[in-house]
C-alpha cells in the first residue's frame, strides 16, 4: 500500500505522457484515477497509524553504498509524513479531477495532467524520505515540477519570466539547504535522519570555523536547512516568485499553494526539529522572518487588484503564522495550520479558477462585481474559504490561527509577545483583504465590458465537486483534528513523539481571555466594516489611497522588492558579465586562446604556402641549402 502511494502518480506521470496511445480523454481519466487511488490509500495509510500505530520504514532498494556510508531509498511512514500524504494526495486528486473541466479547451491537456502527476510525485518522495539526500531529490524535483507548471503556457512571455524566476530564486534557497546536508555529512558522518537526530546533543556546543568566523555548528546548520525553506516556503527576501507563479494556470496554483512546493520548506523545519530546538538564535531567526513574512504579505495583499495575487500573498502571509509558530516551539501547531491551510486555500484558489474560467479569464477584480447571482455555488464556496481564512469562529482557520498567536503568547519570550502582536494586526488586515476580495468580485456594480453579465455562468460540476469537498474541510477539519494536533493546551506527545522533538514541553497554562476572544472579535468586526468600505463608501478607500499616494505606491509595487533586486543585483550581475565578456574572452581568451592560436597557425600556413612554389629547380636549391648546412653542422661538430 505504501508503494502504491508513492507510485502510481508517477505512473500517472507516464501515462499523461503517452497519451498519443491511450487518447486526450482517456489520459486525463487514467492520470486523475492513479491520484485519487493514492489519495484513498493515503487516508488508509493515515487512519492505520493513528488508530493501530502501525508505522515504520519501507526500504524499496540500496541506493548508495560507499564504505560505511550507506544511503537507502526508503518510504517512512510516521504521524508527520502520513498526515504530509493525505495533505498532498488529497488536494492533488481534487485539483485533477478540477483540471479535467478548467482545462477542456486546452490542446495539451494530457500534458498538463502529466505534469500535475510529477509534481504530486516529487512531493510525495520528500515527504517520505528518510534522509537528506532523498529529500534533496525530492526537494528539486518539486522545483523541476513548479518550473514546467508556471510556464505550462510557454507562449506567454510573462509565463517563461516567472518560471525561470521562480526557479533562479528558489536556486538560492536550494543552495542554502545543500550547504547544510554537505554541514551535516561533514561532522555526523551520515545523512540518515535517525542517526543524525542522535548525535545532534553530542554537537550542541561545538563551536566551529566557517569562512573565519567562529559559529555554533548547530545554529550554522539550522541557518543553512532554514535558508533552504526560505526559498520553497516564499519567506521575506526569497518570496518575490511567488506572485509571478500565478502565471501558471489556476489549478497549478492552488497545488503549490495548498499542498506541495510551499508547505515543502514548513515540512523541513518540523522534521529537522531535533536540530532546530538545539539552536535558540536559529528559533529566533525563524519566528522574526516568520512573522515579518505574515505581515509583509497582508500590507502587500489589501491593495492588490488581481484576484490570484491576492490568494498569492494571502498564502505567502499564511506560511509567516506557520513559521513563527514553528520558530516558538510549537510545531505541531505549525503542522495543524498547514493542515487546515490545505483546505480553504485550495478551495479559494480553485474558486477564483472558476470565477475566471467564467469571466474569459478576466482576473482584475475591478472588472467584476455584482455575479453573486450568476454563480451562487462558487460564492459560497468562496464564502466558506474566506471565513476559515480569516479565523472565523467555528471554521478550520480559527483553531490553528488562533492557537498560533496562542503559543507565541505562551512562549513567554520578547519575541513570542512580539509575533502575538503581529500575528493580531495580520489576522485584522488578512479579514479586510479577504472581504475585499469577496465584495468587489461577487458584490457592487458589474464592471467588465468584454463579457455582459447575462453571458456569465456557474461553472461545470466536475469543477464544483472539488470545491464542495474542500468547504466541507474548511468547515470541520479544524474542529475534528484539534485535539489529535495539538490536545487541550498541551502537546499530544503519544501521538508526536515518534516525529517531533520538544527538548521543554509547550506549555499547558492556557492563555488569557482577552487573547482567546481578542482575535475573533476583530475578524467578526471586519465583515460590517469592510463591506461599507468596498460597497457602500467606496469613494472613502480611493480618497485615502489619493492622500496617501507613496504609501499606496509603496504598498501596490510590493515594498520595491523587485525593483531593489533589479538595481542591486541583476543590473550589478549584468555589468560583471558584460565586463568579463569584454576583457576576458574577447580580448584574452579570443586573442590570446584558441582564437588567437588559429590566426597565428593561419598567418604561419600563408607564409609557408609561398615555398610551394611548383618549380623542381628551387625545391633543389632548398635542398642544396639544407644539405650544406647539415654537412656544415657534422664538420664543426
């Protein structure tokens, strides 16, 4: 069974890209059903470990094999890589079978499915890995995936500047990791986790020479590993990819979004926990980026325009509240937001597909508004995913958003009090720009003038079956999952203690009444507040934006991100490269290399041709020459 799930995406892989023998539908059908098979065992898989603990590591063959240094290719099945299958597999069958409808029109179909296949595949594989190295395979495959899906349509410049993007950006996160597994290799000996994880406390104080500095070689690990999940996780300074992804068709979106590329970088925090808790400054470090990540996000979301980039951000912002929860200690609540998150993002995601799908791939939300009517099951799907995106009571999002801020409350630390307070301002701005969304695209005045309102429609069932399964997870999966995530307050470490490492328990105090409520009463708040702003007085919000231009402007060009790199390192990177190609290979290795060589071989030969003159009396005159000199030679000698 643990075979299958791993495989028959991969299988799946291969059938979407052989579909000139099996036919386009016949492909796409073969292609979803080996997902939604692995999804249906990986639910199998999930509810035998929790409820019979049956977990282990599968070993399918000996991969590498070098003295002592032995490397497996395993599947390890555990709490945290079972719920990481469900997750992944999960979402995965359902933006398939969503795909079959948003992409009908599409002449390469099967290829796109193929594509979907591989990505579910190469996340699959770093989830069960049960070392770095696989992990690393994995981890690049998940790269390779992203780059082919965000640039699926090739013709599309835009689509080719956000794949390579995506895929030079991440090279620097990637980068990062490689380092930390050479760090790991170097000192450990081994690359298997478990043996890794049993050495790290022998290491806790070795301090040691890293390009002349002196460093912590554990906080110099978890640095490198974190720089790594920067990159995949879309974290501040390595986020800027992760707009342009949208690039991709809609459903690629919400795979990367929901369940595979950025969750990747969370997923390695949490499995390396037995490293990170070693290292305080690297738990830091990881709660600052995290929820400065959560903040930037949301500042850059409520002033956005496109209704994928808003859902973009709003994901880069979600990841934030995951790392810093993460960065506080609390990694189970990290995994419970990653959980719930899969759900509503995927259903927002897949909702605004079905919106643009209608709209002749419309996505400014400016041109929208007032389609309620036209499509009442993609808004109230959307409804749905934006409640359990804000933390509304009862809905998935408020258990493990709140119990986020919860524990960084409880962590007792400078730095947990701060990521409270930021985790309460972003929760206020992510309910205003969810609710911003929602009234401009479905509420107000009908904007577009390319496509009348009578000519909208709801989309196919094959499109809403996946967004009613996924609102039922955003309705209840909160609810029912609470207590095996994170118990009453307390870390359910029957159920953790085989996947994570707490070196000092969460702790068990429960927080005080105005943090439990606080939260929720401003996301309740903000649903009167921002309907008045975006339909009842919606001059207000564009007179504030005209009184307030370098903050508007600031804001809407995402805090100059990309123009600071554009500046600072692509224009600088270019001048290098055109200086080296100038003084370097023109005038060095052209004139002074093989170039060089070939003229002056060609000068020599030109010279030398004169001597084959064709006359026999000079060749005998040349050869009288030479004869006299070597007589000349042998008398002297």
């Amino acid at each position: 069974m643990e075979y299958a799930v791993i495989f028959l995406p991969l299988l799946g892989t291969i059938i979407g890209y052989l579909s000139k023998y099996f036919g386009d539908i016949a492909s796409q059908l073969l292609t979803t059903l080996t997902v939604c098979i692995a999804a249906i065992l990986s639910l199998a898989i999930f509810y035998n470990g929790l409820v019979h603990d049956n977990y282990g590591n599968y070993i399918i063959f000996e991969w590498i094999k070098s003295g002592d240094f032995q490397i497996n290719w395993s599947i390890k099945i555990d709490p945290l890589s079972s719920i990481m299958l469900v997750v992944v597999t999960l979402v995965s069958a359902l933006v398939h079978i969503y795909s079959i409808g948003y992409m009908s029109h599409d002449p390469f179909k099967p290829r796109f499915m193929s594509y979907l296949s591989l990505f579910t595949f190469a996340m699959l594989v770093l989830v069960v890995s049960d070392n770095f190295i696989q992990l690393f395979f994995g981890w690049e495959g998940v790269g390779l995936a992203s780059y082919l899906l965000i640039g699926f349509w090739y013709k599309r410049e835009s689509a080719n500047k956000a794949a390579i993007k995506a895929f030079l950006v991440n090279r620097i996160g990637d980068f990062g990791l490689a380092i930390g597994v050479f760090l790991i290799f170097l000192y450990f000996g081994t690359l298997n986790y478990e043996e890794v994880f049993q050495q790290v406390s022998n290491f806790s104080s070795k301090e040691i020479n890293f390009l002349g500095l002196e460093a912590n070689l554990i906080t110099l690990i978890s640095l490198f590993l974190f720089i790594g999940a920067m990159g995949k996780s879309a974290q501040f300074f390595l986020h800027t990819w992760l707009p342009d992804a949208m690039e991709g068709p809609t459903p690629v979106s919400a795979l990367i979004h929901a369940a595979t590329m950025v969750t990747a970088g969370v997923f390695l925090v949490v499995r390396c926990s037995p490293i990170f808790e070693y290292s305080q400054f690297a738990l830091n470090i990881v709660t600052i980026i995290g929820m400065t990540t959560a903040f930037f996000a949301a500042t850059v979301a409520i002033v956005q325009n496109d209704i994928k980039k808003i859902i973009a951000y709003s994901t880069c912002s979600q990841l934030g509240y995951m790392f810093f929860a993460a960065g506080v200690g609390a990694y189970n609540v990290a995994m419970f937001h990653l959980f719930t998150h899969a759900f509503f993002k995927a259903l927002l995601f897949l909702g605004s597909g079905s919106v643009i799908h209608s709209l002749n791939d419309e996505q400014d939300i400016r041109n929208m508004g007032d389609i309620w009517k036209k499509m009442p099951f993609t808004w109230l799907a959307m409804i749905v995913g934006t409640l359990a995106l804000t933390g509304f009571p009862l809905l998935s999002g408020f258990y493990s958003k709140d119990a986020i801020i919860e524990y960084a409350y409880l962590s007792q630390s400078n730095i947990g009090y701060i990521a409270t307070a930021v985790g309460i301002i972003t929760a206020l701005l992510t309910a205003i720009y969810s609710w911003r969304l929602i009234f401009k695209t479905f509420h107000g005045n009908y904007n577009n003038r390319n496509i009348k309102i009578e000519e909208t429609h709801e989309s196919p069932l094959v499109m809403l079956i996946p967004l009613f399964l996924l609102a039922i997870g955003s309705i209840f999966a909160g609810f029912i999952f609470k207590e095996l995530f994170i118990g009453d307050h307390g870390v359910t470490s029957d159920y953790w203690a085989q996947s994570i490492f707490f070196l000092e328990p969460l702790s068990s105090e429960r927080p005080p009444n105005w943090i439990v409520y606080f939260t929720p009463l401003l996301v309740i708040i903000s649903i009167p507040f921002s309907y008045y702003l975006f339909v009842m007085n919606k001059k207000f919000v564009d007179e504030v934006a005209k009184a307030n231009q370098p903050l508007y402007k600031f804001l809407l060009n995402k805090w100059y991100f990309d123009e600071m790199y554009e500046k600072v390192i692509i224009n600088s990177s270019k001048k290098v490269g055109i200086f080296l190609w100038k003084f370097l290979d023109l005038r060095i290795i052209d004139n002074f290399g093989p170039d060089g060589v070939s003229r002056i071989i060609k000068k020599f030969s030109i010279k030398a041709n004169k001597f084959q003159s064709g006359f026999i009396y000079q060749y005998a005159f040349i050869m009288l020459l030479g004869f006299s000199a070597l007589l000349t030679f042998l008398i002297v000698k």
